[in-house]
C-alpha cells in the first residue's frame, strides 16, 4: 500500500498546550502524523521539541489538548499505551548491567519469558551490529556503541511509534553518519512511524518524510522536506532552514564522478559518485546561484543553465532573495546592487546558472516525497 | 605497657576460648544493631525514594530535616525514647523501656535517617532523564522505582555500612533505654564502658576488639559485594 496515497493518521495532537512554572512553553493547535513516516522536528534549542516529543510519548502531561493514538485518546497515567511506543534520548541512559540486559529491559518489563527474550534480544543487537558486546558493561561502551545499544532497546519491543530526542547529538561525526545511515535503514526496513527531533539541518534532509520546524513552543511549518526547504513559510524558517533549494530526484546517468539528475521540472547536474536509479536529494545553496538578463550561453563552464521566471523578490538585509520558477523552485541571492543593475522585479524571465559543484547531494535509502 | 599487653592476652583468651558471656553479648550486639539497620533500610529506602522522586510543598524543610537526621546524637535520641516508652509517656503502655525491643526502636531511629538521606542523594543523583525512559520503555510506576532503586544499588550498599557501622559502635542511646542489664540488653558497647569504669581492662579489650572485628567483617562484605558489582 502506498502511504502517499492511503495516508493513515497514527498519531494526533489536538490544542496541545504545556505550562511550566505559569509560562506556556508548547502550543500546538494541531498536528498528525502518518503510519510508517518519519516526522522530524527541528528548530532551535528551547523551540519546544523535546517538550512536544515528551507529551506525544505520553511521558509529560499537558496543560491542556487530547492526544490521540489509533483513533482513542491515550491514557497518561498508566502503561498501555507507553508499551506501544518507545523513546530514545541525546544521552544513551543505560542501565548499569550488560549490553544484553540493556536491550532485554523493555521486553522484562513486558513479562515477557527468558527464552523468547533471548532470541529477540540477540536479533536486534545483531542489526544494530553490536552482536559482539552482548556481554560487555554498558559502563565500558563507546559514545558510538552505547547509543547503538539505547536504539537496540528502543526497537527491540517492536513499537508502534519511535520518538527520538536529538539521538546523534553527542556523537562525533563519522560515528554520527554511520549511525544516521543504520537508524534510517532499520526503520524503512521495519516500517516503524519515527518523531525525532534534531538542530541539524543534515540530519532532517537525510530522515524525514516531513519536517515540523519549530520556533517558541509552536510549529511554525510542517510539510514535506522540499516543500519547507524551498518555501518557508516566514523569515524564521528561511534563516533556519538556510534557504536551500531542496530538489528530490532520481540519478539518470553517471560518468567518471559526475552524474544527472532528473527533478521535477528539469535535469541537473551534479559531482558525486552514485548509482544510476538512486534517490538523491540536490541541494543548493542561495548564493552559489547566479542570475543573468542574457540568454543562456553554450560552451560555458557552468553546465546548469535554467531559463524562468521571477516569482518572489523578499529583501533579507545586506541581500534580496530572489525565487524563481524554473520548471522547479530555485532560490537565488543577489546584491541590492545587482537588484538594481539587472532591474530585476517579479514576473521578469532571466536566467539562472549554478555550478555542478555547487549542488550538495544527500542520498536517500527510499522516497516518498 | 604491662596493662595493655596482659589485657590483649586475656582478650584473645575470651575469644578464642568461646566465653560465654562475651558470646552472648556479642550476638546481642548483632542481634540489635542487625535488626535496626534491617527496618531502618525498609523506611529509608522507601522514605528517600519517595521523596526524591516527588515534589510537593515544604519539600526542601523535609529534605533538611532528613540531612540533619543523618547526625542525630545517640544520647538525644536515646533521652527522647526514653521519654517516650516512660511508663506514663506516650508509648508508656508498651512496656518495653529497658529491653532490647527498645534498642532496636532506638538504633532504628538513628540508623533510619541515614539510610534516607544516602538513598535521597543516591536516587535524585541519577541522570534526571532516567526515569522517563524506564517509563518510556513500558515500565508500570511500581516496576520504575525498582529499577531507579537497583540503578542505585552501590551507594545503597554504603547506605547499609553506615546505618549499621552508626548503630553498632554507638553507646548512649542502647545505654539509656536498655538498661546495660546483664544477660538481657548488655551489649558491647555498653559492657565495654562499663568494665573500663570498673578497672577491668581485659574484659574492656576484648570486647573493644571483637567490636571492632565485627564492623570490619560486616564492611569488607559489603565491600567485597560493590567492588564485584562495580565494571571493570
């Protein structure tokens, strides 16, 4: 079943509001989350993200709203519906036993028998790739592993819904990219519904089916990742998102580190080694997009030439930023000089260039945008 | 030097040789301070959690009585059990004044605050986010605290050597509502003041050094049990 098409809300907040200490610190009239998406919540430290995932988890109780799970309101004092979900924190919170009895401690608190708790445990710390540690004191882990060890026990209940408060945070960046690679493998594999909350930019292009960017206790928008990305909904998105042209597509061809794109609209080009029918995500930034009156060139260096059309001027300070239609959304900064120079004004049709350089590549195990 | 040499002669004699008397006053002394620290663990680890995990109106006088329970001096205790098991006080009609019931009541109340501050220090020490994620992973409130507890288990164990190392070695209280009774609530504690304001140093110093065999034994133990328990 295609979820685009069938969307099945899993989880709702309703008029949620959480106080503390009289002063509101969430607001959130709204919002669902889809079965089987991956919702990432980012903005800010103290936007409200943990805050927001604590009361979706049914671990803090709101002020005031209904959160509903499967079409009934859940109960926040007892464990029922806290058995069908699982949160993992920025710190791995272990307890101080093995390896084994970490990943074990949900599924002892279920009850559930030695033997099947055995075979469980040993297939998750194996997809986790920390089979060889089972035994091992979770005093004596690295960063890396312990974090591995806090999701093992996450996933090892099988749950329904995943919250994730800042997972990679604390970990260094190589250990941080493998990490983020398994975590996204593993819950496409498993189908599992996923919250997570980041800062990291990175982090939400590479996860999220949508993004909820997060300002004051409020979500300030929520869409799909490219939507957001290319057109934030006000100032305090644009700055935090860092305006990029966020285009989703498929790889078409490949030659010597250098490959095509095919996007809505278009076909870019791109450095990066990968594999002809692989997902990407093209990434690029606002002031690596150049804006001409003249018709495109041929035989230039730069390779991604697009006609279009001005659709929005929005003065930003020192810059204006420019959007553009061209068969795609393309975001462009330019000086006030340049503004003036090229007399620039919306609706005029111009042409934008970047280099192939100048695309970052993110690439996506599956996409659903 | 005579004095000393001969009373350490004779201590070894007493011990070695079983004495009776230094036997039975010697399980007492276990008997009593043992009991004590075991009821004071219940209402310590129960009290210390409890308030460690809650927040309520006057939360920090509670918390400050508690710590300042951890010093209580024997003799205080020891005078107000006494007023309290008074015949005409209230607990007067328990008739327990002068036993080794009241001992324990006595050593309970010494021991217990300290139980409860260590296991309130121990349990409010763990990373603030640990209890949200025992509950995250299912856990009913019962299964929580029990899991915080055992999380706390090393320095619940310190808990244990310090309520009973507090009890045993203490004298005033024991004297005052026991009685130092011979063959009944005679302990080694009050037996040592006792035969060192009688001149009789032996006896003194053997009861002075089975005491202190004892705690040693107790503590190392419970050494022996956190140092096992603690990663390598």
């Amino acid at each position: 079943m295609n979820p685009e098409s069938h969307p099945q809300i899993i989880l709702q907040a309703e008029d949620l509001h959480v106080r503390r200490g009289g002063v509101p610190v969430l607001a959130i009239p709204a919002l669902s989350v889809v079965q089987g998406q991956i919702l990432v919540l980012i903005g800010p430290n103290g936007a409200g993200k943990s805050t927001l995932l604590l009361a979706l988890a049914g671990l803090l109780k709101p002020s005031r709203g209904n959160i509903i799970f499967r079409g009934k309101e859940i109960d926040a004092g007892g464990s029922g519906y806290r058995r069908r979900i699982a949160m993992a924190f920025q710190e791995p919170l272990l307890f101080d036993a093995t390896v084994f009895d970490n990943v074990a401690a949900g599924l002892k608190i279920r009850g559930m028998g030695r033997a099947e708790i055995g075979r469980t445990v040993s297939a998750y710390l194996e997809r986790f790739g920390i089979g060889h540690l089972a035994q091992r004191s979770a005093r004596k882990l690295s960063g890396g592993e312990a974090q591995r060890t806090s999701l093992a026990r996450a996933f090892v209940t099988k749950p329904e819904i995943i919250f994730l408060d800042e997972p990679f945070s604390s970990l260094d960046a190589p250990t941080r990219e493998e990490l983020i690679g398994d975590l996204e493998r593993i819950l496409r594999e498993t189908h599992t519904t996923a919250i997570v909350a980041t800062h990291d930019q990175a982090e939400a292009l590479r996860l999220a089916d949508r993004v909820a960017v997060m300002n004051e206790g409020k979500i300030a928008q929520i869409g799909p990742v490219a939507e957001v990305m290319n057109r934030p909904a006000d100032g305090f998105v644009a700055s935090f998102v860092g305006v990029e042209t966020v285009l989703p597509g498929r790889v078409i061809r490949t030659s010597d580190g250098v490959f095509i794109a095919a996007v809505e609209g278009g076909e870019i080009e791109a450095v990066g080694r990968v594999r002809p029918g692989a997902a990407v995500l093209c990434c690029i930034r606002p002031e690596h997009v150049t804006i001409s009156t003249n018709s495109p060139l041929s035989g230039s260096s730069v390779r991604n030439v697009f006609p279009g059309a001005i659709r929005k001027i929005t003065p930003l300070g020192l810059f204006h930023r420019v959007r553009l239609d061209c068969g795609f959304d393309l975001v462009a900064y330019v000086t006030r000089q340049s503004l003036e120079n090229l007399a620039l004004h919306e609706g005029k049709n111009v042409t934008a260039s970047f280099k192939a350089t100048a695309v970052h590549v993110i690439p996506r195990g599956t996409l659903q945008v | 030097m005579d004095l000393i040499i001969e009373g350490i002669k004779k201590a070894f004699f007493l011990i070695f040789t079983l004495d009776r008397e230094v036997l039975g006053i010697t399980l007492l002394s276990l008997k009593v301070s043992g009991l004590a620290t075991l009821i004071s663990l219940f209402i310590g680890i129960s009290v210390g959690t409890a308030v460690a995990l809650s927040r309520f109106p006057g939360r920090q006088l509670v918390v400050s009585l508690i710590n300042t329970g951890m010093g209580l001096p024997p003799v205080v205790v020891g005078l107000f059990v006494t007023i309290f098991l008074w015949r005409n006080g209230p607990l007067g009609f328990l008739e327990i004044l002068y036993t080794p019931t009241a001992m324990i009541l006595a050593q309970t109340v010494i021991a217990a605050p300290i139980v409860t501050g260590i296991t309130l220090a121990a349990i409010q020490h763990l990373p603030a986010n640990l209890r949200l994620q025992i509950l995250a992973l299912g856990a009913t409130r019962v299964q929580m605290v029990w899991l915080l507890v055992k999380e706390a288990r090393l320095p619940l164990l310190a808990a244990v050597m310090a309520g009973f190392g507090g009890v045993i070695s203490e004298v005033g209280a024991s004297i005052m509502v026991g009685g130092n009774i011979k063959g009944y609530s005679r302990v080694l504690t009050t037996a040592t003041v006792m035969e060192t304001s009688r001149g009789n140093f032996d006896i003194a110093i053997a009861l002075g050094i089975i005491l202190m065999i004892l705690t040693f034994l107790v503590n190392a133990i419970l050494t022996q049990i956190q140092q096992r328990e603690r990663p390598r």
